[in-house]
C-alpha cells in the first residue's frame, strides 16, 4: 500500500500558505489552487492592550474586511484567541456596536462533548454532506454505537446502523432548520438512549443546554442545518472561537488576537508544550483564505500586575521570516 499525499490546498491563499509553513517552521509542501489569488498578513501593535485590539477589531478590521470583497458577510469572519476570557473582550465590544456573534468556547451556549459533536457531525450529513459522504456515515453510525457501554452484538450493531441511517435519510435538508433537527434528534434517538445509559448524565445535561441554546429566544435560535454543522455560525454572525475549536473550520478572514508572549505560549513552557502552542498558532493562521490579522501589545496583566514580555515570539519569527523572504 501507497501513502500519497495531496498537495493542493483549495483553502488558502498561497502567500498564507508559505506564511503558515514558516509559522510552524516546518515545510509542509502545499501548493494552493489558484496561484494568482492575493492575501492580506498585517501585524497590529496595540500599546493599550487587550481592550484596544478587541476595539479596532470590531471599528476597523471587520469593517474593512466586509468593505472590500463584495458578498463578503459577518460569518466570513472568525476571531480566534487561546482563552475564553480574551473572547470575552470581543463580545463585550461587539456586543456594544449591535454586531450579533457565536462563540465557540467555554462560554459558549453549551460545551462540545462526544454527543453535541455526533449531533453537530449529524446536521452536516443532513445538510448536504450525505452527497459526498462528508461526514462519513459509517462513522456516525460506529460513534453512534459507542455511546454504549458494554460490547454491542453483532445484530444489536446492524438494527442501530439501519435505524440511524433511516433517521438521517429522513431528515436531509439543505436549508433545515437546526432547531427543530436538535430537538427531534434528542426525543428520538437520545432519550432512549440515556434511560439506558446512566453513565451519560454529563453529557446529557449539555444536549439539553444545546436544546434551549436553540429555543425560540436562545443565543443560537437563527441558526440553520447547515450552520450547526459547520460550527461556524449564520451568515449574520461574526464568529467567536479558541483556537482549539477552530480546528476543520475555514473563515475568508480570521483575525487572531493575545498574541503575546504570557498567551500564546505561556511563559517558560517546556519544548513539549511549546510544540503544541505553535501547532494552534498555525492551526489559527490556516483557518484562512484570503486575510490574516495578528493583534499584540507585547504586555500581558497576570494576577502579579503587568508583565511586559514582549509579542509571541511565534510572531517575531514569522515577521522576520517573511521579510527575509521579501513576500511581506
């Protein structure tokens, strides 16, 4: 057996490809679909802080970045950062210009777990993604079973395999509502199975918080099949996530704010944990197509008062490697 591996990045613009390759340090040989396609990397000094990059995120940036690509909507865009209380400052500014928002962190509506991923993965399929098997179906119908504890027989496996798959094909809809498949695929499908099942009470106390997060005056009561599965909001949304959540996700704009030296990493991180604060910074930085905006102050407030460590070293090697390389 042969392991080939693609090369071509329909996602990303080439400039934001070889920049993300030099932000992991690591070539990765990607190649990008149209090698005409221009992309915007700026790096933004904030001397104020946290509280004045989350202000010209939402006077400046996203202004300018719906104003300069026609059709271009609030739901292109993400602002990633590494803790919920970053995304905090965001909301609040956003929040205080009328800008509606997900987020997608722990002060989301409800908290991601196996069963809100299945059901997310679920609306996916539902809304389109049967067509080329995006999300696989065998694979929902294995997480299904999984769910149960205990070693399921051979025919216990097929009856749930035929009763899912009968399940999904009934509710395909491109343009569904997400409210009403949440809460039919709770009656239906989870209650049975949490009546046995006690060991999910965790979890269904978040499918439950999914529910009213879609009820009628819920924080996510406009969203649709589609965008549940894509967890990236409606088209009126600007979306809020860390950068642990942005993971699959693919937005025209993402701006990345904290990147300071006491975030992103932290401070004195062995080289193990180092490795993984660089993988999620240039997770955050390939979530884009076309616009890339780094947000610093080269300060952080810790609970012993301000530090001024300077911006994330991932970004003083990135600036660095692009003007060496004269793409900057």
């Amino acid at each position: 057996m042969e392991t080939v591996q693609l090369r071509l990045n329909y996602r990303s613009a080439g400039r934001i490809i070889r920049a993300s390759e030099m932000a992991l340090g690591e070539e990765r040989g990607y190649e990008p679909r149209d090698a005409e396609r221009e992309a915007t990397i700026r790096f933004i000094e904030c001397p104020e802080g946290l509280k004045e990059q989350s202000r010209r995120i939402v006077e400046e940036i996203i202004p300018t970045a719906l104003a300069s690509k026609p059709d271009r909507q609030f739901g292109d865009i993400a602002v990633l950062y590494r803790a919920a209380n970053i995304g905090d400052q965001v909301a609040e500014q956003l929040t205080a210009a009328g800008i509606d928002y997900i987020r997608i962190d722990s002060a989301a509506p409800y908290r991601k777990c196996a069963l809100t991923s299945w059901i997310e993965d679920c609306a996916a399929w539902c809304a389109g993604g049967w067509r080329e098997g995006r999300p696989s179906l065998r694979g929902l119908i294995d997480r299904w079973i999984g769910f149960r504890r205990g070693h399921a027989s051979e025919m216990t496996r097929r009856a749930e395999g035929r009763r899912l798959t009968g399940f999904l094909w009934a509710h395909r809809n491109d343009g569904g509502d997400a409210a009403a498949f949440v809460t039919v695929i709770r009656d239906e499908l989870l209650k049975p199975l949490f009546s046995e099942e006690p060991s999910l009470a965790d979890q269904r106390e978040q499918v439950q918080r999914m529910v009213t997060a879609f009820a009628p005056d819920g924080p996510l009561s406009a969203l649709d099949l589609a965008g549940l599965g894509g967890r990236d909001g409606s088209p009126t949304q600007v979306n809020l996530l860390t950068l642990h959540s942005a993971k699959g996700c693919e937005y025209d704009v993402v701006i990345m704010l904290g990147l300071d030296l006491g975030t992103i990493p932290w401070r004195n991180e062995p080289p193990e944990v180092l490795r993984e604060s660089r993988r999620l910074f240039y997770v955050g930085f390939t979530r884009a197509r076309d616009e890339v905006h780094m947000l610093y102050s080269g300060w952080v407030m810790t609970r012993y008062g301000r530090r001024d460590w300077g911006r994330s070293p991932f970004v003083e090697e990135l600036e660095a490697r692009l003007l060496n390389a004269e793409v900057f």
